[in-house]
C-alpha cells in the first residue's frame, strides 16, 4: 500500500492575550478567528492525509485511537505504549483495520519522536503524571498534539505548555469532547437571555471516584510483570518500587501519577463554565476533604500519598464585565450540594450535575451532554429561548482535524485548556491545606496568602525527565 503524503503546513496559533480577550468579551471561547490572525501557511489541500502516533493505548488510549482510525483523513502509522500486551493489541487493531503490517510499535515516545520526523501529529492518552512532558517534547518536536484529560498534572505545567503552544504553533485539543456540543452553546445563550438573572452561585458534582482514594503507600514489593517498562510508567514522577495497586486504572488516585476524581471529572464541568461565565483566573480557593488520619484530642494528618475520599472546594471569581462575582463549588465522593429553592422537592439529584443559581432562578444539566433544565418551573413555561447566536461545532475530533489542516483552532486548544486547567489544579492544591484560603495572583502564578502552598504549584522532575 502506497504510503500516504504527509500533511506539510501547520496550524498556527492565537496570542494568549487575543485568545483570551475573545474569550472574555463573548463569555466563552467559541468566538471564530480569521485564518491571517493565526500567522500560518496556506491551508494544506483536502487530500493530503494526517499521520498520527498513537502513544498511550490501554483501555482509553484504545478508545481514543478508534475514533481516529474510523476517519479517512487519518492515518495511524505508529503506536507506543510502556506495556507490551497494550503494545501488541493497538498494532494488531491498527493492522486490521488498514488491512496490512505497516504499524511501527515503540515503547518510548522519545525513540517515537526520533525516528518518525515525518509524522504529523500525536494522540497521547498516558496517565496525567506523564502528559505534560510527553506534549512537550511532541510540540517541540513539531507534532500538532490531541491531549486527553486532565491537561496537566500541575499548575505551573499548564501555564509552560501554553506559551509552548504559542511558540510552535502546532493544533492542540484537549479531550473535553462536552465542549463540542450542544448544551454548553444553549447555556450561554439562555444566560445572556436573562433565564435565571446574575449567577453568583455554581455547584458541580461527581460520584467519582470509582478508584480507591485516601489509602497509604503499600509496603510489600511484588515483582514487576515481565511486560511493563516499570522506569518508562514512572516518567517524570519519583522513583518508587513497582506495585499492581498503582495501575492500570486505579493511578488517579494517587497524588504521584493522578489529579483524583477532581481531575477526572472536573475537567469537563470547568471547562463548561468557563465558556458559559466567561471566567478567568480565580480570586481565591478554599477546600476540605475526608480521609484524614485523626485521633481523639490529635490534630488530623494529611494523607500526602493518595487523595482524599471525598472533597469540597471553593472557588472565587471576580465580575466579568456585566457579569457579578460568583462562588463555585466542587462535591466528589458521594457529596452532592443541596437542592436550589427554586428546584422541585420531590425531585433528586442525578449522580453528576451542574447548577448554576442566579438572581432570579436556576438552571440544572449534567456536564457530559445533557440539555439545561430551567427551573422553577413557573418560569421555564414563561421562558422564550432565544435565537442560536454562538457558531456550532462540526465536532470535537473534527475540530481538531480543521486545525491541523490549517484552519481556526479547535475549541479546547491548550492555550483555553490551560487557563483552565490552571483554575481546577489550584482545587488540588488548596486539598493539601484544608480550612486555609489560598488567595491566588493568578499572573504570577502565586499563592500570596500561604507562600507554603507554591511548593505545590509544580513539582521536581526525576533526573532524566524534564519539560
């Protein structure tokens, strides 16, 4: 089989500061960016096929690749993965579906990066310890990056790779697919309609974690299974001996490899407000969380190996043009807020959710695609929706797909991934010190009211491994 021709002209890249006041003056960051802002070349014609490396391919990684592969402007020419079993099962999958052996397999994204200079683009699906030094090197490297959630796994590493965005001028998503739908565009627009007033109050919730959270390290040292690359999973994070109860699944739990159920979920649920509110950097952030060590008459122990069971965050945020200050909150770990007054008694809550309360009602939806509800329901009968006025998407991985292609960027590019995900890993943050407020300079990147707090705002690198 003939070999496709590789994409040649990159996607380039909005100012954080043009981005950003898009966003801002819109409320959201849907706003559509002429072709001559991005500073690229010429659009790359239709029928030139994207190359993609597929580097992280256990159970979400494989997922991910599947929705790629069912594309015909996409090519997966390469998969890599520290385990082999995952190894050997994305290649056969890969192989099948093009109908011949041509899939390169790597068990290191370096060697990856290396060897293929004529390769377009990554999807990197490893645990959230490792993204940020594998998108990196990816766009250093000058690969357009699919990223899946959460972004980072510290705040400091946001900020690093949105300034690397902008320097390489590579097509970035982030997989907060939600974005790409139909709910967060009616929320917009309902509240810019007057549904429910000023919102001063958001309350988010998860019934993550499906992990076990709130545990110690294990003590015992089983042998490591002959087809993991156990220093290769390890990445960036510190060296520790090998244990089954650190992965597959169950690493986002553990504060050395995951953002617990916080990272998980809360990605789709900031990103969501973030464009309906039109929000920036916090003010301030407060948290508290249960699992802690405590005996009678003792002071209670934080846990600094794995997360609590069950969290509560604030966050505060300042006004917004016409839009007044407003609190959100965060519930994990079977904690859910309490209903709003305008809500109906006898109706529950779903498992995962969103309320946004404002002056004059409520609007209550999910943050994976369900359609906002307006309550009470006097007002949802008196309510007139208002005319579509926010540009639709023609689909998460489609966006994308435009953007390496030489179109506008996609909606969850990292430069709005990052301001973002900034905002959510602050929450983590705030975890460490429960009932303290960090109050939070959000240019510098600082915590000023607990400078004890900013040793957690990024991490030490294991030598060898570095941004």
């Amino acid at each position: 089989m003939n070999s496709p021709r590789p994409v040649r002209n990159r996607a380039g890249g909005v100012s954080r500061r043009q981005f950003v006041a898009g966003a801002t003056a819109t409320g959201a960051a849907w706003t559509l960016v002429a072709r001559h802002v991005l500073g690229g070349a010429g659009r790359t014609a239709p029928s030139e096929v994207i190359t993609l490396a597929a580097i992280g391919v256990g159970d979400q990684g494989m997922r991910d690749m599947g929705s790629f592969l069912d594309k015909s402007q996409v090519r997966v020419v390469a998969v890599c993965d520290v385990e082999v079993k995952n190894l050997t099962a994305a290649r056969n999958a890969v192989n099948a579906h093009y109908g011949d052996r041509a899939c390169k397999t790597y068990k290191d994204y370096r060697e990856l990066l290396s060897q293929h200079k004529d390769l377009d683009a990554t999807l990197i699906v490893t645990p959230d310890h490792s993204h940020a030094v594998i998108t990196a090197a990816a766009l250093k490297a000058g690969k357009h990056v699919y990223c899946q959630k959460p972004f980072t796994h510290t705040i400091y590493e946001a900020r690093t790779l949105s300034g690397l965005t902008r320097e390489t001028r590579r097509a970035t998503q982030l997989g907060t697919g939600p974005q790409a739908g139909e709910e967060p565009r009616l929320l917009r627009e309902w509240i810019d309609a007057g549904a429910i007033g000023g919102v001063r109050e958001v309350h988010l919730w998860s019934n993550r974690p499906f992990w076990p959270q709130g545990m110690e390290r294990p003590t015992d040292t089983p042998p490591v299974p002959p087809t993991l690359d156990w220093d290769l999973w390890l990445g960036p994070a510190p060296h520790r001996p090998y244990h089954p109860t650190y992965l597959p699944l169950v690493f986002r739990g553990w504060r050395d490899f995951g953002t617990g159920a916080l990272g998980d979920m809360g990605c789709y649920a900031f990103d969501i407000i973030f464009r309906v509110l039109g929000l920036r950097g916090p003010l301030a952030v407060e948290a508290s969380g249960s699992g802690f060590a405590a005996k009678m008459w003792a002071k209670p122990e934080m846990n600094n190996e794995s997360w609590p069971q069950a969290s509560l965050i604030r966050w505060e945020f300042a006004a917004r043009g016409s839009m007044p200050p407003v609190s959100v909150f965060w519930y994990d770990g079977g904690l859910r807020p309490v209903k709003p007054r305008h809500m109906e008694r006898e109706r529950p809550l779903e498992d995962e959710g969103m309320i946004l309360v404002g002056d004059e009602g409520a609007l209550v939806c999910g943050f994976c695609g369900q359609k906002p509800r307006l309550v009470p329901a006097a007002r949802a009968d008196a309510f007139k929706p208002p005319p579509k006025t926010l540009p639709r998407s023609i689909g998460h991985h489609e966006e994308w797909l435009r953007a390496c292609r030489g179109g506008e960027p996609a909606g969850a590019n990292f430069e709005f991934a990052a301001t973002v995900t900034e905002a959510l890993l602050l929450g983590n943050v705030a975890l460490r010190f429960p009932g303290r407020t960090l109050e939070w300079d959000w240019p510098a990147l600082k915590v000023t009211s607990l400078p004890e707090a900013n040793k957690y705002v990024h991490r030490d690198y294991r030598q060898g491994w570095s941004m």
